[in-house]
C-alpha cells in the first residue's frame, strides 16, 4: 500500500507555468533565412522580443501555418489566391532574392563562366554530359574547360528555391517543360540530390566539376563560384544588386491577387533571370490574436529598419510602395 | 504516517488472513504490471503497423502492386506517379554489399580477437570495436560526405572503372564516372557501421566454445585455421548468423549517414558508382515537403521497409531454429 500512496504523492507534484512572454515563432523556407535571422538579433537587441524561426522548408512551413503550430509561415512558392481565401490565410513578399548557379571549376572564378537558360535547361535534362560541351563553348570562347563529366547537384527535398529554378527553366528550355515542368520537387531527369540550400552549396564546396544552384547568400557565404548568366534580352549579366533590382522592378505587386507573382525571366537589359521574392504567410484571425500582432510588429520593423541589412547580404528589399500595400493588407485583413 | 502504523500492525498479533492478502494483492499488481509493460510492446507494434497501413492507404489504393514494380517516381507530375522500385534496389544492394564487406571482415576480426591476438593488444582492439558502435550515425555521414567520399571518387573508383573497362557485366557494375555520392560509398559506411555488431556478437559465441573441443584439436595437430574452421565456428554457427541478421536489420533501416552519400537519385542504376536511393532515405529527405499522394507514397515505402525487416528478422530466426534443431540432433 505503502508504494501506491508514494506513487500517488509523486503524482501530485505540480509544473508551474512561466509568465515570460513567448518568442514570435516562424516556419518554413530555408531561402530567406540569412536574413531572417539577421533581422531577428537586431530586434531582439533593439526590443528584447526574440523570434524562432526554423528554416525547415517552403512546404512545410505552409503545412506549419495550416496546422496553426506558427504564427507564420514562410514559403518562396507563393499560394495562388483561391488557396488562401480557402485556409483564411493572408500573405504578402517578405523580400526578394536571387538564386545563382554555381560551379566548382579548377581555374575558373566567379562570373567567368558564362550560361543561359537553354544550356542550363540542358545540362540537368542530362543532355550536356560533359564541361567542353559545344554548347557551353559557344557562350565561354575564351574559357578552357575541361573535358571532364559534369556532376549536377540538384535538391532532394521540395523546395521553393527549386521551384523558382524549375520555373526559369521552364520558361528558357522548351524540353525542360515538356518533360520536367515545374515544382518544389520534381522528377528529376540527372543529377545528385542534397538537402536544403546549405546541403547543395556543401555538395559543390566539396565536388569538382559539379554544377548546382542556391539563393545568392549561399554562394557567397561559402565562397562558391557563380556563373553569369544570359537573360532574356540575350545579355550577359552579373548576379549584383543591380541586376537582382533590375528585374524585381518589374513586377506589378498592385494588380496580383494574394501578391502572387513570380520574377523569374524578367525582361530588361541588366536583369538577372532567376530573382525571386520569399513569402509570409499568417492567419486572418488566429487562435494567438496577441502573437499575431507581435508577429506584424516585427514585418513592420523588418520593413521600415531591415532594408540595409538586407542588402547586406544581398537580398532586395520590398519598395516603399509596395510595403505600403502590405501595411493596408494588415489593417484590412488581419484581425486583432 | 502510514509506514509507523503498518509497523506496528506488523509488530502486533499475528494476522495470517491478513498477511496473506496483502502478499497476494502485491503478487497481483506485480503480475499485472509486467504483464501491462509486455502486452504494452504489443500494443505499440500494433499501432505502428495501424497507422502505417492508414496512411499508406490511399498510396495502396490508388497503385496497388505496381508501386513495387514501378522505377518512376515523380510527385510533381499530375497525376503523381509513385514507383519504389528505385528505392527498394538501392536498400537491398546497399545491404548486400555492407555485408558482403562486414562479414569477412567483422569474423575475421573476432577470430584474431579470441584465437591469435597476444592479451595486451585484445582489450585496445576489442575496445575500438565498441567505440565504432557509439559513433553516432551523423558523424559516420559527414565522415563520408568530407573524406572518404571524395578519397574513394579520386582513387579507388577511378581504379576499378579502368580495371573493369570492357569487361562484360563486371564492367557495367563498376562502370564510371566516379561520384562522390554513390550507392558504392554508402554501401561502404554501413559495412563500417554494422562492423562491431557482428565482430562483437561474433567475439561473444566464440568464447563460449569448450576449451576441451579446442585443446583436443590442438592435441591431434590441428593448424589455428583448421580449429577455427572445423571446431569454433561450426560450434558457433547459430550465434554468428544471429549477429549478422542483427547487422543486416541495421544496415536496411539505417537513415542519416547514407542520406547524406547515397546522392538521393530515385534512377535505377546498373553501375554501383552511381548514386541512387534507399528506402529510408527517401523518406528522410522527402517526408518535411511531401502532402496528399507523396506523403501516403513515403508512408508507404516506410511499410514496406517495415515490412523488409520483419521478413529478414524472421529469416533469421527461421534459420536459427533449424540450426538448432540440426545441432541437438
């Protein structure tokens, strides 16, 4: 008797709850997540609010949102309008970036190699097998590659960078969209699969003569070597701030629905084909109505304080206009 | 103050009806207890396999068996198309060639540990064995992702591939280019992960041979080979397979370390250079991003890898049983 009254008072020892309040809690693509959390030491440095924010995935951070499990969702492959007005969710572009590809080449830096859209589209169908391919020649007469197989690395989780890749080539390589399409996981034709953004740049670190794309502040944090590319005016442009602005210039935030847009293979001299912008998605009227408006508090400090952090490391900034918009999305469409 | 009053019950006058029923209730909630913990196990097999099956389901209905037979497997296309025979090959043969490598290896070790091995050196062998077994699986993936990956595509590969070039069916098993990510490379960590469960296992039967059987071959002339070869591992056979089944059921489920060299291609490839697949891998990679379809299609595969590891497990104890049947005859 003596063990079930021990066992009894064991039970009734009591958790205490904290009265601290909770960290704004986030999900979802890995694309954007350099800045992110760069925005997030600032803020909590300048307001002691922390934000979580896990960098698991575009998909499942739109799983995260759905079951309620965040206060927002983060995803690079925008949800069309009608699935936002089904799920009571709004969303709105956080802020924009680029994705490159790049190259692990003995002897040759970044921005030396030159590729377009067909080439690239080619080259993961698994129909440029090799370095010193004559298509690759045509663009680089004044490179020497290598005779060597090409090693494509590609990502074997879904993915939204994936599917802003996909999506260029799509628009650049008839066969690509007749056989592979677009998507955050596809079927792909050739290539290695590796996780997440960091695992591609990882792979091309270690791999030569291996080809890959990641968000710009992954190649340029582990020190890859990007190509330049061929845009859709048939001009070879640098990925640069520049080229990134030159095509987000224009999009036409004002008349998308839900902010859906995709800036892939935009038109313009000096822009840089495969820029993307990364997506927030929230509750229209959350269980947590508190968090929601600490959430919105954070958005709002991101876009009025975060531009030059942003641009730090690369990433384009949402203009003012356009946040304006966004701040009229909130009063409208959030509940509090 | 319970315990002063069942002191002093005790201490008071004998109550035999009394005692009696406060052993028996002990006896029973003890009874019921172990018996609550086992049939517990049950339960929760009971309900993996439950909601697997569930999950599976609308995977299982909408392919059936060609998801066996299927070597596609592309989520995005409309409608999506699931095959887990890319999988399925790439577990199996992963497996088959782990332990082909371990197997050897991993006994030949146990018998230089019980037979030849001066006493010094056992304890540091044996030692490094069991610390092989604590290293956790992340850091046999890195290990392999960083080094030996890209040593085995710079010199062993690219040796086998010239070894082999134009040599039929051999040639197109080691057929180029050399991959820093290949079913070869994954096959050959999980050979180094299984390792010191058959070395040790191995070590454990051995030292249970009679010293008589032994001495006695020594006694009429035998070599270290032939007592090794007729007496020990004959004696032994039923617990030596026993630890190779174990290995095998580690090599099948085991998940970080080949998600990160296998190279994750669902294409079926004859060259074991290329990269490929296996069961667990997929799921790993794919499972965070997957919905609808995809998702039940990965549940699915877990199935079947569930059900892969029974069959083996079950093989095994087959076997033993009829081992062991023979060896009491």
């Amino acid at each position: 008797m003596n063990f079930i009254k021990t066992i009894v008072a064991a039970g009734l020892v009591a958790a205490s709850t904290s009265a601290f309040a909770a960290d704004i809690t986030g999900a979802g693509a890995t694309f954007p997540f350099p800045v992110y959390s760069k925005w997030a030491d600032a803020y909590k440095k300048e307001t002691g609010n922390g934000l979580n924010y896990q960098s698991i995935g575009s998909g499942a951070g739109i799983k995260q949102i759905l079951a309620k499990t965040v206060t927002f969702g983060a995803t690079d492959a925008p949800l069309k309008a009608e699935a936002l007005e089904k799920d009571g969710l709004v969303q709105w572009p956080m802020v924009m970036g680029a994705i490159v590809p790049v190259v692990n080449l003995e002897g040759i830096k970044s921005g030396e190699l030159v590729l377009s859209g067909e080439v690239l589209g080619d080259i993961y169908l698994g129909k440029i097998k090799k370095w010193d391919d004559p298509a690759i020649a045509n663009l680089n007469p004044k490179l020497k590659l290598p005779t060597d197989a090409i090693t494509v690395v590609r990502r074997s989780d879904g993915s939204g960078t994936t599917f802003n890749f996909t999506d260029y080539l799509s628009k650049s390589n008839a066969e690509w969209k007749a056989k592979v399409g677009l998507g955050t996981a596809v079927e792909w034709p050739t290539g290695v699969g590796a996780k997440g953004n960091e695992g591609v740049a990882g792979n091309i670190g270690q791999t030569k003569n291996a080809i890959g794309y990641v968000e710009y502040a992954y190649a340029k944090q582990n020190k890859l070597t990007y190509a330049a590319m061929v845009n859709k005016a048939g001009k070879t442009v640098q990925p640069t701030v520049a080229s990134f602005q030159a095509a987000a210039a224009n999009a036409d935030w004002e008349k998308a629905p839900g902010y859906y847009v995709i800036l892939t293979d935009q038109p313009g001299e000096t822009s840089w084909p495969i820029t993307a912008a990364t997506f927030i998605l929230m509750h229209k009227s959350a269980t947590d109505k508190a968090a929601s408006q600490e959430a919105i508090k954070f958005f709002k400090w991101s876009f009025e304080k975060g531009g030059k952090m942003a641009e730090d490391l690369d990433y384009i900034p949402m203009p003012d206009s356009v946040v304006k918009l966004i701040e009229k999305t909130w009063t409208a469409e959030i509940k509090s | 103050m319970a315990v002063q009053s069942d002191v002093m019950e005790a201490a008071g006058p004998y109550d035999r009806a009394r005692a009696l029923s406060a052993f028996k209730l002990g006896d029973v909630t003890f009874y019921w207890l172990t018996r609550a913990c086992a049939i517990s196990v049950l339960l929760i097999l009971g309900g993996i396999i439950l909601s697997l099956i569930v999950g599976a389901w609308p995977a299982i209905r909408e392919y059936g068996f060609s998801f066996l037979f299927t070597s596609r497997w592309a989520p995005s296309a409309d409608p999506p198309v699931l095959g887990a025979l890319g999988p399925i090959y790439g577990t199996l043969i992963t497996s088959v060639i782990a332990m082909m490598i371990a197997i050897p290896v991993g006994i030949g070790i146990a018998i230089f540990l019980t037979e030849i091995c001066p006493i010094w050196l056992r304890r540091p062998i044996g030692l490094a064995v069991e610390l092989l077994a604590g290293i956790p699986s992340i850091i046999y993936g890195m290990w392999g992702f960083f080094v030996l990956g890209p040593f085995l595509a710079n010199s062993f590969q690219p040796f086998m591939i010239s070894i082999f070039d134009g040599v039929p069916v051999l040639g197109t098993i080691f057929a180029g280019p050399p991959s820093y990510l290949s079913l070869f490379n994954a096959a050959l960590i999980l050979a180094i992960m299984v390792l010191p469960f058959i070395t040790s296992i191995s070590v454990d039967v051995f030292k249970t041979v009679p010293p008589v059987l032994k001495e006695a071959a020594y006694g009429v002339g035998c070599t270290t080979w032939e007592v090794v070869r007729n007496v020990v591992i004959p004696y032994t056979r039923v617990g030596v397979i026993g630890g190779v089944m174990l290995a095998l059921g580690r090599a099948l489920g085991e998940t970080m370390a080949v998600t990160f060299i296998i190279g994750n291609s669902f294409k079926i490839s004859s060259s074991i250079f290329a990269p490929g697949t296996t069961i667990s891998a997929a799921i790993a990679s794919e499972f965070a991003e997957s919905d609808g379809l995809h998702q039940s299609g990965l549940i699915l595969l877990g199935l079947l890898l569930f059900v892969l590891t029974f069959f083996v497990l079950s093989a095994a104890r087959l076997m033993l049983m009829r081992l062991e049947k023979k060896a009491g005859n």
